[in-house]
C-alpha cells in the first residue's frame, strides 16, 4: 500500500519536474526512499550538472541525500546551503525529510549556528 | 540694406544678428533679399497694437508672419484670456474651397488635446477678414533658439524631439498629419516643453490656385521626398520632417539646402544626408542612426510610427550621462492661488478603489487556487466626465462648465489605458440629477468624473470629484479657488491636474497586473511581474507600493531557487528599503523586509518584529499573516503559525480594496 503511494508520488513528481525544474530533487528523493538508487544518483548527476551554469539549492542537494541515506554528504550541503543563504534553509528545525539527522550532534550545532537553538 | 526687426520692426545694420532695440535673433541680409524658400508674402490687413478686433479681440502685439498670413498676440475680451489670432491673407480666404477645407481640418485638428500640441480654436470672419484663434503659447519657436544658441546639447534635441514625438502621436491618432513640420512651427514654452503649432493648416491651403500663385505653404528645407513630388503625404512624411529637426537641433543645419526650392527638393528625393556625426561627434551613433532612419527617401524604410522613433528616443535616453538629460519641468499641478494640493502619492491609496475590477479578477484567481482567470491585463478603467454644474447665482458659467468638462474628456482620452465615452454620451446627463450608479450602468463606466463652478464677483470655485460607482462615495476630491483672468489656462491647469492624477489609476493598474504574474510563481511570471512593477515606476518613480512588489519578485525568485540568494537578495533588499523610505507607513514594505529578514538574513526576531509591524499598520494585508505564519511555522511554533495562517485566508476573503481604502484614509487629509 505504502508503496503504491510513493509510486503516485513519484508520478506527480515526474510531472512537477517537467514543468518545473526546481522539483527535479523531490523525484530524486522519491526514487532513493522506494530504492531506486540509481535513478536518485542520476538526478543527482543532472542537478551537479545543471548547477554548472544557474542556481541548483544546494539544500534540496542535501535533502536528496538525506533520502539516499548519506549522512555526510547531506551536512556538506547544509553547511553550502547556509554559505549561500538558500531559501529552503529557513525551515530546516520543521523539515520532516531531515528526521534522520536529527540525533546526529551536527544537527544540533547547525540549528545553533542558524540561530534556531 | 537695413533689417527690419520682425518683432519690433526696429532698422538694424545689415550684419546684424540680434535686434539693437529687442534684441530678437534677425533673420541674415541675405535671407531677405535671396530667400527662394521664404513665403511669397502680399499685403494683408494689419492690425495695430491697443486696437480691438471682432468686437473682442485686443491686439498686445506682433508675433510673426506665418504662410498664411500675420499672427498676433490678443487678448479674448469675452473670455478674458489671452490667445493667437491668425489674419488669413485675403488671396487665400478668397478662394471658398480653401476656407472650406481648412473649416474642416480645423474640425480635426481641434481635437487634438495633447500637452506637446497648441491648441486651435476656432475659424471665423469679420468684415470679410478670416481669421483662425488658437491657443497662445509664451516662448520662443524652435528655429529661433537654434539660430540663437546654435547645435544642441544631445539631451535637449533628444528631450524636445521626444515631445514633438509625443504631440504626434495623439494626431496622428486622431488621423491628422501636420504635413508641414518644422522649427519654426514648434514653440518651446517657458517651461522648456515642445508645442507643435498650426496642425491642419498645410493641407487646407494645398491647392492649385495658390501654388499657381507662387505662395509656398510647406518649407522645402523640412520637406519629405514624396511632399516634393507632390504625393499624399501620411504620418511617415512628419517622421520625416522630425528627422530633418532632429538634424537641425545637434548640428545647427539642416541636411539639405539649396539656392531654390527645385534644388533643395532634388536633394530630398535623391541626395543622401551627411551623417550628422561628421558634423558633430559628439552625438551618439544610436541616436545619428534614429536620424537617418528618420531620412530614408522611402517611406516604408523609415519608422512606421511616431510611437517607434519615440521608443528608441527613450532608449537613447536612458543611455546618456544624468548630466546630458534633461529633467522636464512640469507645469506645477498647482499655483499659489489654488488651495488645496494634490499629493499624488496619497491620494493613491484612495484611487485603488478605481481598479476593483482588476483586483476582483486577481482575488477570484487566488481565491480558485490557481486555475487559470482572465488576466488582468485586458482590463481598462473607465471613467465618464459629466458636465459640470453650474452653482453661481446668475447661472452665467455654463460656458465655462462645458468647457471644462470638454477640455478634461479630451486630455483624459489621452491617458492610454483608461476608457473614456465621448462627450456627446456624457453630456447626456446634463441638467439632470445625478445618480451614479443609474450613469455608470448607462455609460459603462467604473468612475464618474463629476463637479460644479461656483462664480462670487471675479473669483471662481471649482469642485471636481471623482465618484466609484460601485458604492457612489467619492475617491478623491479637490476644490481650487481661482480669479477669473484667463479662461483657458485654467480650463488647461484643472485638467492637467486632473489628468496627472488619475495617471496613479494607471501605474496602479501595471501594479496589480504585476502582483497577477507574481503570484504565478513561476520564472517567467515572476520576470513579468517585476517588468510590470518598473513600469508602474516610470509613471511614478516614487511609487512604493511598486517598489514592494519588486522585492517581492526578486525575493521569490530566489525563494523557488531560480535565482541565487547573492544574486537576487541585494535587489529584494535595495527595493523593499527605498519603498519604506518613501513611505514609512506601507505595511507591504515591512512585510517584504521581514520575509528578507526571516529567509535570507536567518534574523528570526528582527522578522517578527517586522511582520507585526506590518499588520499593526494593516491588519487586512493577506501577504503579512500568510508570511508571518510561516514564521510561525519554521521556528516551531504551530499553533500560532496556524492561526496566522487562518487570518491570513479571513483577510483574502475581506480583503477588498475599498477596505484598504479605509484603512488608509487616516493618512490622508480628509477627516473621518
């Protein structure tokens, strides 16, 4: 049932992408949380790549991390997200997507150093 | 040989310039006694100064001898204004084809109300004499100045040939060409503005009898090619007359002269012009290219429209150094003797109301969560100009109401973007009790424009308001108290006024066009949106409420990660500042400030010292409680969040416009 739902999701995802390109992250995220890591990695790929010439969140970066399971890598772009003052940063204590990160002492340090401690 | 001052009629030597009694610039020696392209002239009537014409007109003075005879500078006893009487020689009023002609170009040309164009009045004869009254402008004519200082500066040309622009393009609207543009034929008021003179003359003495008498009406220096060959001229044939001035104004000559009228029009038809930059290098190649394309020989290579050279006017502009450009100085909206001041900057509040239609499209957008509406830029204000009343007790000012009235139906359907019905439907209501509402359904109208003139000995009141139909309260009002002494200046001042101020409907209406595409959110709806706002800014650089939406824009751009923080931040934050700086009481400035604050800066207390700020000062601003809520939300604080969020959807549903009016009117100077 569960997965039928991400399977929706991830069809609305699809076509949010397609119109917007900011969305492409959430997909990747939809895909690296039901599995398809491969899928994620390469939506990560066109994200590195699209950063390449205009602005790619470096926050939604790190979200799709967060989904793939990668810790570290997820807290390298929070901390790029915090340098460019990247709007979705402003929810990060609410976001439910960042629970994972939650007990790891770095999140602390980070809503501290956001002011939000 | 002397010269003979055209002012003053003083004997100057020969080799004088200017005038030894009136210092007047004198035409050169050689002028008068070679000139193959001055007007052949012939005795005509002469009236002489202190003398009074037609029972009404005193004669002040001389003021030039056009082609079709002298003009002077009268005073209208009956009106008891100043205004330009043209003598029609009596060669050219004998032939009755002519005078008909002209009575009906002159039909035309009197429609022309545009603040760049001189006014014609009327054609009327007096013991055989015809004679054309038109507005009187103080100044100086275009040739004058340019053989007085020589070349202008780029940024002078550029501003007057802007003007000219701008006159032409209301006649040319209203389907009249000039066909005789030149210097001569511009006055440059005393506020440095551009005013064409003589619309429908040109043709109405085009004929055979006249030509076959060797009186030349059209100057061969300024002529288009197809004038020259004797071709209907159009619209094109007056950009190409501009593009001779443009020439004239940044080099001091004009592209082609000749010792006749046959040479200097073979060079029109087939000689192509100097680049101005050889003569001056000074001028920037942009605006030598605008002059050259002004100059093509045929007219389908040359701009097709005055509104198109007006465009790369503008650009060019914009282009030059602040110290080049010239600042217009307006005729200031007030004078000493009008009481009460318009500030445009409060009444804008009021005149929202106007667009409630717009807005009505926009909430409905909103309120339907985003499926798609009409946008609302097809939508147009619409105002009806009613007569005004007439509350003096001898009941003698009907002349002047009407008037009035007239003079503001013609100047506001020169505001683009604001429907206006003609006189002949407004003045239907005349003499009749007002009921807006039963005239704005009959005219179709959003807004009447309503008022009366109260005569006491020689002082005039005037009450002019502009009523919403909707609900039939007032938007704004203004009283002006003023002595009766010259008819059409005032007639001209109160529609000015008038005119400038309902311009605010129209930065307004970019406004709201520019929040429709904002709340689009996408890329492109949020680069139109900041499009519209900057030019809801050109019609009012001191428009805050603009300046918010561009903050806004450039805050969301970044916000949906279409644009960098460091790249779009800087912009949201310059634009919300100077919006507050302009206007210390805006809640939509605070509101941009705060999410700035809350977003980018991570400043949680500074936001929400902000946000509350904005809904202390209007508690109906949706954006305020919806952004505020967010705050709220992201700092964890949901219930709260959660309430804003609800008064934020309260204050959409009773957000309409003429509650902020409301709300706002405690700024504004009437009581409540």
């Amino acid at each position: 049932m569960k997965k039928l739902m991400y399977e929706e999701a991830i069809a609305e995802y699809q076509k949010a992408a397609a119109i917007l390109r900011t969305y492409l992250p959430h997909l990747g995220c939809m895909y690296a949380v039901i599995g398809e890591r491969e899928k994620a990695l390469e939506i990560l790929d066109e994200l590195h790549s699209q950063s390449q010439h205009r602005y790619v969140s470096d926050y939604k970066i790190a979200m799709v991390y967060v989904c793939l399971g990668e810790k570290d890598k997820a807290f390298e772009y929070l901390d790029k997200a915090y340098e460019n003052r990247d709007s979705g940063l402003h929810a990060v204590k609410v976001d439910p997507l960042l629970e994972i990160l939650r007990s790891d002492p770095r999140f602390k340090a980070f809503l501290k150093k956001m002011g939000l401690e | 040989m002397g010269i003979k001052c055209p002012k003053c009629h003083t004997d100057n030597p020969s080799d004088s310039r200017y005038c030894r009694q009136c210092a007047a610039p004198l035409p050169s020696s050689e002028d008068i006694s070679a000139s193959p392209t001055k007007t052949v002239e012939t005795p005509t009537e002469e009236l002489t100064r202190g003398t009074t014409f037609a029972g009404r007109y005193e004669i002040i003075e001389e003021l030039g001898k056009g082609g079709m005879g002298k003009v002077y500078r009268v005073f209208d006893k009956k009106i008891e204004g100043e205004v330009a009487l043209k003598l029609v020689k009596p060669e050219i009023a004998a032939d009755k084809k002519i005078i008909e002609r002209f009575r009906n170009e002159l039909k035309l040309a009197r429609e022309i109300a545009h603040r760049n164009v001189c006014r014609m009045y009327d054609l009327n004869e007096e013991k055989g004499i015809h004679y054309i009254t038109m507005e009187y402008v103080a100044g100086e004519d275009l040739k004058s100045t340019i053989n007085r200082v020589g070349p202008l500066g780029t940024g002078k040309a550029v501003f007057i040939a802007r003007q000219v622009c701008d006159g032409l393009t209301e006649a040319h609207r209203l389907g009249v060409v000039h066909r005789d543009l030149k210097p001569q034929n511009i006055m440059i008021d005393k506020e440095g503005n551009a005013r064409i003179m003589d619309f429908g003359i040109a043709r109405s003495v085009k004929g055979k009898g006249i030509t076959g008498s060797g009186v030349r009406i059209g100057t061969p220096e300024y002529m288009s090619p197809e004038q020259v060959e004797g071709k209907e001229a159009d619209q094109r044939s007056d950009i190409y007359s501009l593009g001779v001035i443009l020439y004239e104004m940044v080099t001091g000559r004009v592209p082609f002269d000749g010792d006749t009228p046959f040479t200097i029009g073979i060079k029109h038809k087939s000689e192509i012009p100097q680049d101005p930059r050889e003569l001056n290098s000074q001028i920037p190649e942009d605006l030598s290219r605008v002059i050259l394309k002004c100059l093509e020989k045929e007219r389908e290579k040359r701009y097709q429209s005055t509104a198109e050279v007006r465009s790369e006017l503008i650009h060019i502009e914009k282009g030059l150094p602040t110290t080049d450009r010239v600042i217009p100085s307006r005729k200031p909206a007030t004078s000493k003797e009008i009481t009460v001041t318009f500030n445009i900057k409060k009444l804008l509040f009021p005149v929202v109301a106007v667009a409630a239609v717009i807005v009505a499209v926009v909430l409905v957008w909103q309120l339907t969560l985003k499926k798609e509406a009409v946008p609302a830029v097809s939508e147009k204000p619409s105002i009806a100009v009613l007569p005004f009343e007439d509350l003096s007790p001898d009941k003698d000012q009907e002349y002047f109401c009407d008037g009035l009235a007239e003079e503001l139906i013609n100047r506001l359907t020169n505001v683009e973007k604001l429907r206006v019905p003609a006189r002949a439907s407004a003045f239907s209501f005349k003499g009749k009790e007002r009921d807006f509402q039963e005239i704005g359904e009959k005219l179709s109208v959003e807004m009447v424009l309503d008022g009366s003139v109260r005569k006491a000995g020689n002082r005039l009141r005037i009450n002019v308001q502009l009523v919403n139909v909707a609900d039939g309260f007032p938007i704004w009002s203004e009283r002006y108290e003023r002595n009766l002494e010259d008819t059409f200046a005032l007639w001209d001042e109160i529609s000015l006024a008038v005119v400038d101020n309902l311009k605010i409907v129209e930065a307004y209406n970019l406004y709201v066009q520019g929040r429709y595409f904002w709340n689009r959110r996408t890329e492109d709806g949020l680069n139109k949106a900041i499009d519209y706002f900057e030019q809801a800014l050109e019609l009012d650089p001191d428009y805050a409420l603009a300046y918010t939406g561009i903050a806004d824009a450039y805050s969301m751009l970044s916000g949906y990660n279409f644009l960098s923080a460091h790249e779009s931040i800087p912009k949201a934050k310059t634009a919300a500042l100077k919006a507050l700086e302009i206007d210390k009481t805006l809640a939509e400035a605070y509101t941009s400030l705060a999410h700035i604050k809350e977003r980018y800066d991570f400043d949680w207390l500074g936001s929400e010292e902000y946000y509350k700020r904005a809904i202390e000062l209007n508690p109906n601003y949706p954006l305020a409680h919806h952004w505020y809520g967010g705050l709220f939300r992201v700092t964890g604080r949901f219930k709260k969040a959660y309430e804003e969020l609800t008064k934020a959807l309260d204050a959409k549903k009773l957000w309409s416009w003429l509650q902020i009016t409301a709300g706002h009117m405690k700024s504004l100077r009437w009581p409540i």
